[in-house]
C-alpha cells in the first residue's frame, strides 16, 4: 500500500513541477499506441493474403482494407499489405 502513495506523490509532484512536460509524454504516448495499435490491426489482412492468396475467406479488417485500397485503384498482394504493416 505504501507503494501506491509514493506513485501519487511523484506524479503529484511531477505534475505540479512540470505539467507541459508530463501532457508531452502522455500525448507520445497515445500517438504510441495508435501506432502499434495500427499495426497489429495491418497484420490480419497480410495474415489473410498468406493463408490464401485469393481473399476468398477475409476477415473483416481484410475486406475494409481491402475496400479502401479499392478506391485508390490498387490491387490486393503480399508487398501492399507488407508495406501497410510497417
């Protein structure tokens, strides 16, 4: 339980000291895990494209992505949803 107030007291003390700083990382960290969030997301149509080529059981990630390259005019293939992973 001591633990928990010593957490509070430095973060209390953090953000009294320095609440620019402390709104910096907390927006670093949000923009973070959209990050990683997005990319764990592009992995299930790359996953999809692996276990069959022709799309033909997508899931439902793979169909919106699969929508959306469709509107720029692009085909589906290993190297697009490679690229969209990273």
């Amino acid at each position: 339980m001591s633990n928990n107030f010593r957490i509070v007291a430095i973060l209390k003390e953090f953000l009294g000291r320095y609440p620019k700083y402390f709104l910096f990382l907390f927006l670093l960290l949000v923009v973070e895990g959209t990050v990683v969030a997005s990319s764990v997301m592009m992995l299930v149509p790359l996953a999809d494209f692996v276990i069959d080529p022709s799309l033909v059981k997508q899931s439902g990630i793979t169909r919106r992505v699969v929508s959306i390259i469709s509107v720029m005019d692009l085909r589906p293939s290993f190297w697009l949803f490679g690229i969209l992973f990273l």
